[in-house]
C-alpha cells in the first residue's frame, strides 16, 4: 500500500487526503494546531458561536466533489442554504444597495443615485460571465505545471481574452463611473487579498460567481465544512494527528522520504503540504534543494493583504444586518494606499460584518448578535507592531461600529481580537498574509508558486498560497487536482 502524509488540515489538504484515501493510499495529516480547519476556525463563547475565518461560501460543486470522490453525496454531511439578497453595501453617502441575483432589483438600486451605472450593469455582467468562463475553462481546473502546458495555444489565447494588463478598477471603469458601483464591485479584488487598484481584471468574474451561480450559508456555520471533510477521511481510516507539527523534512537525493515532526520521523511514498508555500519552503527545506525558489525570490514576493478581526457577541439585535454587510470609507482608495505603500492599518478601514445569526439564530443566544468584524490590514513588517498598536486599534474599531451605528459593541459580553501577528503564528502565514503573494500584477496572479518545486519529484504544495490560487472553493479544489495528479503518476 502506498502512504502520504499530508501536512496541514486546512481545506485543501483534507481534499488531498479524502482523494488519496479513497484511491488506497495509506493517509496520515499532520496539523500544528489543534483542530483542523487551517485558516478557518470555530470560536464558541458564552452561547455565541463565530466562524473565524472565510465566510462567503461560493462554488458548492467544488466541496461536493470531494464527498464524490469517495463514494458519498454532499447533503448527507452538509446543509448549504442559498443567500438572496447576499451582501448588503453602505456606503458614505447614506445609499444601501442589496446585492441580489435580481438583475432587475439590483439596477432599481443602483439608479436611485447613478442611472447611467444601473443602464450599463448588464453589459457589466456579461463580460463578467465571460471571464468567468475563461477562467474556469483554462485556469481553476488545471495545475500548469510545466512550460509545455503553460505555453499551449488554448492558453494564451484565454489569457488575452481577460485583459491581463487591465486592472480592476480599469475594468469596472467601462462601464461604471459612481464612487459607490466601483467600490461595491471593486472589492473583489480583496477575496484574492489584493488591491482593486492593481489587480488584474479577471477578478470582474466575482460578479457573475455571486450574482449568477450564488453565495451561500452553511448551517451550523462555515467550519461545518471542514468538521465534515475530518468525518470523510476518518471513514476512510486516515490518521489524522491534531497538535503536532512538523519541523522539516527528510530526503534522500531527489525524493523526500519523511518528515520530522513532534511525533518522531514518519517516512511516506508522497508528501502533500497544505500550508503558506514561502513559509514551508523557508522552514522545512534546505535552501540548496530549492534553487527555483531561494530565499532571495520568496524575499521579493510582495505578500497579499491580512485581517484585523474583531469576535463580538452583543445582547442586542440590528435590523440593518443581513448575513454578509459591507461598510464603504468615504475614500476608498486611500484603504489600499495605508495598506500597501505605508504598510499600516488603514485609518479609515472598510468594515466587514458577518453576522451568521441573521440566517440561524441559534448561532447567539436570545436577543443576542454574533458579529465577526473584518478590517482590511497589511502584511506584518516592520513599519507597524500590533503588540504595540493592537489595543489602540481596537478602540478605534469599537468608535467606528458606533457611528455605524453599531450599537453596544464596545461593552460587549464576548469580545475577542485577532491581529496579523496572531495568524501567522497559528497557521504559518507568510508575514501573517491571508492569500499569500498578492495578487497586485499580472505576474503575481498567474505565475503563483507552483504546486511542485523543480527537482523535489514527490513533494506537493495544495491551498491558497499556490494553484490555482485563493478562495474557500478554490483551495479545495487545489487538493484535489493534486491528489488526482499524485494518483495518475501512481
């Protein structure tokens, strides 16, 4: 019998052991934290229950994929319930647009303050379904690992149709011209941890995956999903070992035979790394085995955005919430400006709110509100400390929320603070970056670090720091190609 080990029970690497297990593989996950999930975490406090973490959930397919590949159906192991009206947008000019796969009802908003916005939202549309279909087509369903597939013809020719060298903004700018549609779809480019200023195009498709295909809620919260992938493999006898971590890797020529971790040494056929690529590379793996990618590379990288996250369980209900609210600064593009050039919180962030006890109320208890509470934050260095700045910040957020009329925040029963510091001691995040690179250019999107480093023959990188890139979705799937790609090599 073949064996893996899998390091990392983050979404992508519980994918990878699902489909390895189910192929006969001898399947052991290592994970350094005490639950699986990676990135996203269950929080429980005082009756009030939080997913900290990714909490829009598009592309049921890709989660379903993975029960299918182990003989199983979705709905025995989960229960998704589809959002509609799916973000509500405040903006600084008091306007409210509900995001909506009602085309029609969604233009009836826009028009109230820009009609010439509203008149172009289809053609918007279309081409944002058109990218769509590049993408999925040519780029989230395949790995690209070696030059020949990276060069051939179908390809190129996709990657003209999306405007590479078009940013975002310069995207959404043919069609739209009011501050509040360029922000509300410009956002899109933070789910990649980007600025809409820099990233490319392509990230117009959001648009048609929310509008179109739709968000979703998972009842019982959004960690219900890898709860559910950890029942999967454990069916399948994978041994999955929480609170253990690894500390390098073991080699013999151009093979890796093991790890070193907690445990001792455990040797296996294949490894699988589901964690930040630049930190793996950096920690497990002599420079001397890495030539493609030396510290001096993983150094140039420009990190994507993080998170500065707010847990808040509050006695009191707000009925301008629905599940998934966005809160737009006057100035928008300042955000990214503190973000990325100063490398600071930005001092007039865009607040996110989910509050999942909108859709089940049972996630707080009665007359009570579970808000996670997002900010926009940069990568850590040098140019900000959060041991320093933290409380100064969160009294900066609480001000904020009340204004927003937030009502209540700062006297909180639950009130929990998560910095970029604390996630990169967690999970390994390079430099506490949620996405990995950026994806600020062209290259940075679609030249990511490959799923394989050159001359390492049986070692696999999966999850959001690689291809085909980030996304609750994605990183799923990313386990998957792999596995599926590990198998057809046997």
């Amino acid at each position: 019998m073949k064996t893996a080990i899998v390091i990392g029970a983050g979404l992508g690497g519980l994918s990878s052991a699902i489909r390895l297990a189910s192929s006969g593989y001898k399947v052991t996950v290592l994970e350094q934290q005490h639950k699986v999930g990676g990135k996203l975490q269950r929080i429980e406090s005082q009756g009030y229950h939080f997913d900290r973490g990714p909490s829009t959930i598009t592309m049921p397919q890709a989660f379903a994929r993975v029960f299918a590949s182990s003989g199983r159906r979705m709905e025995d192991y989960l229960d998704l319930y589809r959002l509609d009206p799916y973000t509500r947008n405040f903006f600084a000019d008091g306007s409210v647009v509900d995001m909506t796969s009602n085309m029609g009802l969604l233009k009836d908003q826009i028009a109230l303050y820009s009609p010439d916005d509203a008149a172009n939202l289809d053609a918007f549309m279309k081409d944002s379904k058109a990218m769509f279909q590049q993408a999925d087509t040519h780029f989230l369903n395949k790995l690209m690992l070696d030059t020949k597939s990276k060069l051939s013809p179908a390809l190129i020719s996709a990657f003209l149709k999306i405007r590479p060298l078009t940013t975002l903004q310069q995207q959404l700018h043919r069609y739209f011209s009011h501050a509040n549609t360029l922000a509300m779809f410009g956002r899109y480019a933070t789910y990649v941890g980007a600025s809409p200023y820099k990233a490319p195009a392509i990230f117009a498709m959001m648009a048609h995956l929310e509008g179109y295909a739709g968000v979703y809620g998972v009842k019982g919260g959004t960690y219900a999903i890898p709860a559910a992938f950890e029942k999967v493999a454990q069916e399948l006898g994978v041994d999955i070992r929480t609170g253990v971590a690894v500390h390098t890797l073991l080699f013999s020529g151009d093979r890796v035979t093991g790890v070193e971790c907690d445990d001792g040494s455990i040797y296996a056929d294949v490894i699988v790394v589901n964690g930040d690529v630049l930190t793996a590379c950096k920690n497990l793996i002599p420079e001397s085995k890495r030539p493609g990618m030396r510290d001096s590379r993983i150094q140039a990288y420009e990190p994507s955005l993080s998170g500065f996250v707010a847990l808040i369980g509050v006695r009191q209900k707000y009925r301008k919430l629905l599940h998934h609210n966005v809160f737009f600064p006057e100035q928008y593009a300042a955000e990214f400006h503190d973000i990325f050039v100063k490398r600071r919180p930005p001092s007039d962030p865009t607040v996110y709110i989910c509050h999942s006890g909108y859709s089940e109320p049972s996630m707080a208890p009665e007359g009570g509100s579970n808000l996670f509470v997002l900010i926009n934050a940069p990568y850590t260095s040098s140019a900000w400390s959060w041991d320093q700045g933290r409380d100064a910040y969160k009294a900066q957020l609480m001000s904020r929320l009340h204004t927003l009329g937030i009502y209540g925040a700062e006297e909180a029963e639950v009130q929990q603070i998560y910095t970029p510091e604390d996630l990169q001691k967690d999970t390994g995040a390079y430099r506490g970056a949620i996405y990995g690179i950026s994806s600020n250019s062209a290259r940075q999107t679609f030249a990511r670090p490959s799923n394989r480093l050159k001359g390492l023959n049986n070692l696999w990188f999966v999850g959001g720091t690689t291809n085909p890139g980030g996304g609750t979705p994605i990183v799923t799937l990313s386990g998957q190609l792999v596995a599926d790609e590990i198998i057809r090599r046997g």
